[in-house]
C-alpha cells in the first residue's frame, strides 16, 4: 500500500492510487471470510446487489467476529430474500422515473431550492441497507473502467439546473459522486458553479470514510470553489474512522464538513455506539448532520430500528454530547414534501 508520503511514483500514487485500491475491492464472499478468519460460506450468493468492499474497509473489520459492525453493513444475508411487509423496491418512488437505468432524469427536485442530481449510479462500497440497492444496473460497479459522466450527459445534468431559476442548491449523490475522477469532478463543479441562481454545493458521499486514499491535495482543490461547498460524510460506526482518514482530513479545507449516519439494528442502535462516533466527528471538524431512519427497501428489514428506540437514544445523546454533536434524525417518506424530522413529531 502506498502512503502519501512515499516519494517514488509520488503523482501517479496521488493521482490514480484511490482508483487503483478500488479495483482490488473484495468482491468474493468467499474471499472476505478467508480474509476474516470466519468459516467458509455455505454458497456465493447471487443477489442483484454483488458484494463489494474496499480492502481498507475490511482492514477495519475484527477478524473471527461475524457480527463486526463494519461486516454487517456489506454481508449479503439469507434474510435480504425474504419478503417484509411495507418494505419494498422502491420506498421513496424514485425510481420510477428512471427508466433505462438513469438514462433520463439525473435530476430530481423533490424540496423547494434543492436539486439532487444523480452523477452516478456506481458506489465505491455495498451496504446491504442502501435504499438504492435496486436501482436498475446496480451491478457490477467495482470495475472502475471509465466513469458515467461525459460532455453529452453532462448536459442531461446541466440543461434542467439552468432552467430553473429556483434552484438555489445543486447537491450531487448517486451513487458516489465522489467515483467521479477529480478532472471530471472540476468540470461538473465548475459548470454548476457559474450558473447565476446556484449559491451553494453540497457533495454526499461514503468514499472519504470507506476508502480515505480518495482525499487528496487534489480532491482537495477540486472542492475549493468561489461558492460554498457542503461535504456531507456518510459514516455509521466509530471504527470506520481511522488513521488514514484523520490523517487525511485536513486536507480538505476548505468545504463545511458534515456527516449522516444511519440507524442500523445490531451496528449502531445505542448510545455506546453513536457517542463516540459523533465525538469522533466533531473533534475532527465534522458536524453530525442527519441520523436517518432506514428507508423500507426490500431486503434490509433485518436492519430496522424501532422509531421509538430512535426517539430514546436521541435522548440519550442529548443528555450526554454538546448539543451541536446530535444530529437531526429523520425519516423520508415518498410523497412528503421533505426528510421529517421524527423528534419532536408524534409517532404512532
Ligand atoms: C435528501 C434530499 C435532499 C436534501 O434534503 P436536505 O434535508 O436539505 O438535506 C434533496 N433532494 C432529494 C431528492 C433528497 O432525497
Ligand atoms: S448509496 Fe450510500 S448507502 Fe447506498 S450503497 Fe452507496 S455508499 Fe452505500
């Protein structure tokens, strides 16, 4: 493994060094157990969502421990195939627009003054949670080949922000925006940047904290702009932040820095647990943003937390973190006009 500081092949190690890690991620079940010091699994499983971890992620793992947090969150399990009531493919009806697997529609504006533009269907990891796990052609991402973006979708992308003048926030997902390599990043950020009525950026994306080689001095650049820019950390657990990635954060200057997390049934639902992650975050200069409640997809009931223990941990943490270090925890329903904030609201 390269350190950034190893002087030999110092700008190909910077420049290409993420994407190369990324292509040798663990794609075999059989290869990750091995790897975990965990017996054999009695098949591969065939999901439509393949298996996919970055070698780091798994560095992070405890070996011989079948509930590791961080293994949880990637394991394909038996129980994903079995049917779940109120759980379905497409829990935020999303993907109906998405006809040829994102062909059209890159944009969705679901809120008022934010547009989300899908940069990319490919995720640098598979959590067994995402609500985006059925997306069509969700598959086969690992091979990190060329990316989804050229100038004829750029302005699939473009095209829809410049003629809506109300749109005051473009916030890039996916997918991973972050896939993207930095010259296609610069250009995608640059034009979003010189449209008039856009004040501000916001990136969402897993990548920094499952593979930290991706921050870099020239990550870095790309997302120091003229309007502000918003990074938004996707972490769910204390033990995915680690030397690298602290190492690397200050690195990235210039954009406001803040996370969301998901609440996961055996991997973070209690206050031992997301104490020390959201102190982890705010002493590394990232503000805990989003605690979301997991989206109803097919395959992922097995994660699902009770809102009402989600209301007691809240509670808990009010209690026992500076109240800047608790964040918002909402849930997302199809058809509502925006994330609901679930404190304070009723439940049933
Ligand atoms: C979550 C989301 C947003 C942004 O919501 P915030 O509450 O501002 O973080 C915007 N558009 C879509 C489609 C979203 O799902
Ligand atoms: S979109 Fe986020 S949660 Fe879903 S697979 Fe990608 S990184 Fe994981």
């Amino acid at each position: 493994m390269e350190s950034p500081e190893q002087p030999n092949n110092w700008q190909c190690a910077r420049q290409c060094g993420w994407q190369r890690e990324l292509s040798q991620s663990v794609t075999r079940l059989a290869e990750l157990c091995r790897l975990l010091q965990l017996p054999d699994p009695p098949a591969e499983t065939t999901v439509d969502f393949p298996l996919l971890v970055p070698r780091r992620f798994v560095e992070r793992m405890a070996r011989r421990d079948p509930n590791d947090p961080l293994l949880l969150q990637v394991l394909p399990r038996p129980e994903e195939t079995q049917p779940a009531p109120g759980f379905s493919c497409d829990p935020l009806g999303e993907f109906g627009s998405l006809d040829g697997g994102m062909q059209k529609n890159r944009v969705l504006k679901k809120y008022p003054g934010r547009a989300l533009v899908l940069v990319t269907q490919r995720c640098g990891i598979h959590c067994r949670f995402c609500f985006r796990r059925h997306l069509p052609k969700h598959g086969s991402h690992h091979n990190l080949g060329h990316s989804t973006l050229d100038g004829e979708n750029l302005d699939e992308i473009l095209t829809p922000l410049r003629n809506d003048d109300t749109v005051e926030e473009v916030i890039l997902s996916g997918g991973d925006p972050l896939l993207l390599d930095d010259e296609k990043l610069d250009r995608l950020l640059h034009c979003i940047e010189k449209i008039p009525h856009v004040k501000r950026i916001r990136v969402h994306s897993r990548l920094p904290v499952v593979l930290p080689s991706r921050i870099t001095d020239e990550l870095a650049g790309v997302l120091s702009r003229t309007k502000p820019v918003y990074l938004v950390l996707h972490v769910n657990h204390p033990n995915e932040i680690g030397e690298e990635f602290r190492a690397r954060r200050p690195l990235l200057r210039d954009p406001v820095l803040l996370s969301q997390t998901v609440l996961l049934k055996g991997i973070n639902d209690n206050a031992d647990t997301l104490a020390p992650l959201f102190t982890a975050l705010i002493d590394l200069k990232i503000v805990p943003y989003y605690l979301h409640q997991l989206d109803k997809v097919q395959g992922a009931a097995h994660f699902e937390v009770s809102e009402e223990r989600g209301l007691q941990l809240i509670a808990e943490l009010r209690h026992r973190l500076p109240g800047y270090a608790v964040p918002t925890y909402v849930r997302e329903w199809p058809g509502e006009p925006g994330k609901q904030a679930i404190e304070g609201a009723k439940t049933e």
